[in-house]
C-alpha cells in the first residue's frame, strides 16, 4: 500500500465524530512527510495479544536516571522475531503500515519515539523519529492549515452580494 492509500485508510477508519478525519486529512502532509523519509512502507511491531504495543524503556549510559519510552519498528518479520532474547507467546509480531505507526505515536502519551530499523538483519542502527518533533511538525501544519487563505472559485462576478 503506498501512503497516499494508508493516508486514506487512516481517514476511513477514523471515527466518525465529525473532527477526527477532518483532523487525519489536515495531518495528512506531515504523515507522508515524515514517512517519505523512511525506507519501508509496513514496519512490524512486536504487541502483546491484546494489541497492546511493546514499549522498551531505554536508560542513558551516562545518567542512569535518564530514561525514555520507545517502540522499535522492524523491516522485517524474522528481525522483530530475532530481537526478543526470550521467546514470549504472549508477544507477536504485526505488519502495520508506516503512516499508521507515526498517527499512533501521536496517541501514546507514555512514548518518546519510534525507532525505525531499515536494513535487514542489522539491529544497531535506525531512524529515531521523537514524537516531540512529530507533534511539533503537526501544530505547524495546523496553523498554516488555518492561517491558509480560502481560495474562492474565480468564475463568481465581483458584485455576487
């Protein structure tokens, strides 16, 4: 799927409360953005069997106390398998298409950032995208979105009122 059509899945999906996919289509060009700039269009992701998504607690080498919440987003089925030490029936593995990984950070209050491994088989390194930055690229698109000025048809006669 490429993302124009996981952009439009987002939108079909969104409850229908009469913001939420108007939200999802003002958004849409940060998504896309952000995913363009990644390798894959699915990433697995291991969860739990409620769907619940694993989050890995990372510690700074220099300052213990220093601690963030991510979600490592794999480019293959056999590198998410690979990277549990311990196999955990209760965790498995999903495809979920890129778009939608970034629209969920959005909603994980407790998850600093994703990180995106590209390269099969190599687990050291990857694109962190930090939900910080994501949220910020959005409040941005938002406030041209409403600063924008309505373009009106050019057809009308000046004197319409």
């Amino acid at each position: 799927m490429d993302l124009a059509q996981q952009i439009q899945v987002l939108i079909d999906n969104a409850p229908a409360d009469g913001t939420t996919p108007q939200m999802v289509e003002a958004i849409a060009p940060v998504l896309t953005l952000v995913a363009s700039q990644l390798q894959h269009s699915d990433y697995h992701i291991l969860q739990t069997l409620d769907q619940g998504w694993v989050v890995t607690t990372l510690s700074n080498r220099a300052q213990p106390e220093v601690e963030k919440n991510v979600i490592y987003a794999f480019p293959t089925l056999k590198d998410a398998a690979d990277f549990q030490s311990n196999w955990d029936p209760q965790i498995i593995a999903v495809s979920v298409p890129v778009t939608h990984i970034l629209f969920q950070m959005l909603a994980i209050d407790t998850v600093a950032s994703t990180v995106f491994f590209d390269t099969p088989d190599n687990l050291t390194a990857g694109t962190e995208v930090c939900r910080e930055d994501l949220q910020r690229l959005i409040q941005t698109q938002l406030k041209q979105t409403r600063s924008a000025p309505r373009s009106y048809p050019s057809n009308l006669p000046p004197d319409i009122a």
